[in-house]
C-alpha cells in the first residue's frame, strides 16, 4: 500500500494513538486503514463413499487436486460462500451439514473453514477454475498430488473420523514460519 | 474506495474477466483490488458462575456490556486474538476451552467467532478500551443494557448449555437486510 484509497494521499506506516500495531495512515486525510485475515470457505463434498476433488486449473498450485474452496466474499455468510465456491468449481449441489475443520493459517494471514457436506447426485462438471473434477474413493485419493496442506490434512480427518461416524469440529493453527505445525485445541 | 492503492491511479468499478462480482480496477496499473469480509474473535471468560463482561468505552455502543472481542489482526491465530482482546479490553487472562459460537453477520461483512474460555482467577481491570469490567452471575446479567444481539445470544446459549454441561458449537447467519434472523445449522 503506497497511497491513500480515499485521497491519493501519501501514507504514513506508524502506530496510531491507542492502538498497539502500525497502521497506514494517511498524511493528507488521516485516515487510518486496516489490512486484516481473509476467510477462506469451502466443504468435504460427500457422494456416496466418495469425496469430490477438483484439479486447479489457476495458480496457486495449478494441476493439483483440491476440496472446493476460495475466499469468502462480502454479502454472504460463511455456508453460502462454501455452496457458491462448490458451484463454481464443481458445477455440484451440497448440502451442508456442519462446520467440520478450520484452521488459521498463520504465515498467509487466512482462517480456512470447511464444512462438512453430501450431494444427492453425482452431478458435476469442470468449470475455468478446475481442469478436472472427479468422486475418489479412500483408496483412490491421490495423496501426493494434493494442493494444500490443510487439505490433506481434512481428507484424512475425513477418512478416519467415518470409522466412528463421528465428525467433530477439528481445529487448528499453521504457522509455516514455526518449525511445526501447532494442534490448537 | 477512490484510488489505487498501489499507483494513485483512477478506479473503475466492473467485473474482470472470469470474475462474476464487480471489483475496483486501477486504470492505470489494472491491479485488482479486492474487499472481503473480517474476523470478529473473542471468547466468552467464565470464571466460577460467572461471566466477564465489558463496558464498551468506545463507539459503536458506547457504555453498553459485551463480551471481549475485535478485529482480528495478522500474523496471529483466531486463538491467540481472542486472547489478545480479552487481556487487551479487559486485563484478563484465559484459557481456552473451544470454538462455542460462529456467526456470519452478513449486514456487515464479518465474521464472529467467540470461544468458550476459563479464567484461573478473579483478576481484570478496566482498560482504554472498557469503561468497567465485571463478573456477572445469570441473575446480574445486564440483559437490557447489552452491546449487540450477537452478545446476548452467545450469553443466553452458555447459561442454557451450562444446565447440560455440554456446549456444543452454534452456528448461526444473521442479515439485518432480511426480516428475520436465520438459524444456519
């Protein structure tokens, strides 16, 4: 951020009074802004004994396969942004049941959530945002080719919890700039 | 928005290509710029039978009882910002328990998360940013005189839960452009 949004002002990164962060603030308005973690809403898609995964097809991470997934827009809450990021995805219908992982995602400033969801079709179709889109079984995941971290990470909790048909909330903060991982709750 | 925060060029407000929502577009260096919405984070400090409240000494709702919670910041987890806030409005420290309610407040483009946290002792002050900090029993709980909905809903949930001793996570989505709030889960 060089300039002010509101005046073209240039910008000063300094500690505002009574707060405890630098801020930008702007010379010419004294506006301060705010930079902030963004939301990332997703779900576990679920048909069947299958999780639908899609193949990106933008960076980050173009080519591997992920849980439909993206930024949390304003004017929706955090389970209509996780349908809408299925559709556009996926061109798939869910139905949410829960909110199943989040996790703070520490070193890009993001809180990733992602329900827990089942479709009552087996309805899908790639999309601009996904070179494939495709129903894997347990045995069929391909574990090496996953995107992220945190969707391994849900995948497995996934896989594992189905034992007991018992999908609890499951937390957890990444801070890639820490040695490890840190189990939060 | 009136400027590009990266060059002072002149926006455009429209959709870009392979976007479906419209976003501020420099004309001049045609960096996108993006709004989404923010993390509310704080806890719910039960000490004995009691809860922590804070009188707001800041707009908005100035001079009414809330539960410790803010803006949370980067480079930290949903976790460590509940507990900033809560020893930042409050001087307090806790412990946190679990992540007890969510809620996508649509009308404002936020996102609130409070966790359920425990206090090992009595010890708080008020700060720059509460006027007063208390515990309140059930009975003391200022019902008339509380900050937000979001507030009074989280506090009606513990004292009903705590009859169980079992707090599960409630979720809801509240949009005050709709007539009614609705129950999400």
């Amino acid at each position: 951020m060089n300039y002010c949004p509101n005046c073209a002002g240039t910008l000063t990164f300094s500690i505002p009074e009574g707060d405890h962060l630098p801020r930008h603030i702007c010379d010419n308005c004294n506006t301060i802004h705010y930079s902030n973690p963004k939301v990332i809403t997703g779900c576990v898609p679920i048909y069947q004994d299958k999780v639908l995964l899609c193949k990106r097809a933008i960076e980050p991470r173009k080519g591997y396969w992920t849980l439909p997934a993206g930024f949390m827009e304003n004017n929706e809450s955090t389970l209509e942004g996780a349908m809408r990021e299925t559709r556009e995805e996926a061109n798939a219908e869910v139905k949410i049941s829960h909110l199943y992982t989040i996790t703070s995602i520490v070193h890009v400033n993001q809180v990733q959530m992602l329900y827990l969801a089942y479709m009552d079709k087996p309805e899908y179709s790639i999309s601009s945002e996904s070179l494939e889109v495709e129903l894997f079984s347990e045995e069929e995941i391909p574990w090496d080719e996953l995107a992220f971290p945190t969707i391994k990470k849900a995948l497995t909790y996934y896989f594992a919890d189905r034992k007991n048909n018992h999908f609890p909330l499951r937390e957890n903060v990444v801070n890639r700039s820490m040695q490890h991982p840190k189990e939060a709750v």
